[in-house]
C-alpha cells in the first residue's frame, strides 16, 4: 500500500462520512422521528449527526496531511 492509497482510501472515507452526515441532516431538518417506526429502539439521530461530521472533518484534514508525506510532488 503506497501513500497514495492511503489518501485516496482516507478521501474515499470522508466523502462516505460526508454524504452519510447529508443525509442525517436532511432526516432532521424533515423532522423524522425513530421513535414513531422503532418505539424500543432509542437512536439519537442528532449526535449520529454530529459524530459522522466530525469523522468527515477528520477523514478530510488527514487525507490531505497524508499528501504532505508523497515523494514525488507533481503539480500541473
């Protein structure tokens, strides 16, 4: 596995986070309640929302840290 393999695999992750992260915000801002379709089930859609933004925001930063350590730095 190269470094670029490790970014583009950390990119891919975030990316993932990212469009899992919309999706949990579109269930909120519609107002869904987990309660109402699984009644013993309590799931805390807003802090799954807040945990998937900050492994987004993470998964970004390190993609691109990790491109720092390419050794060969080929622009344009």
């Amino acid at each position: 596995m190269t470094v670029l393999d490790l970014c583009s695999y950390l990119g891919l992750g975030a990316a993932g986070a990212a469009a899992i992260n919309l999706l949990l915000g579109l269930l909120i801002a519609l107002r869904f309640s987990p309660l109402r379709f699984w009644p013993h089930r309590r799931i805390n859609l807003f802090g799954l929302h807040q945990w998937t933004a900050y492994a987004a925001s993470r998964a970004s930063r390190h993609s691109s840290a990790v491109l720092l350590f390419v050794p060969a730095r080929i622009f344009g």
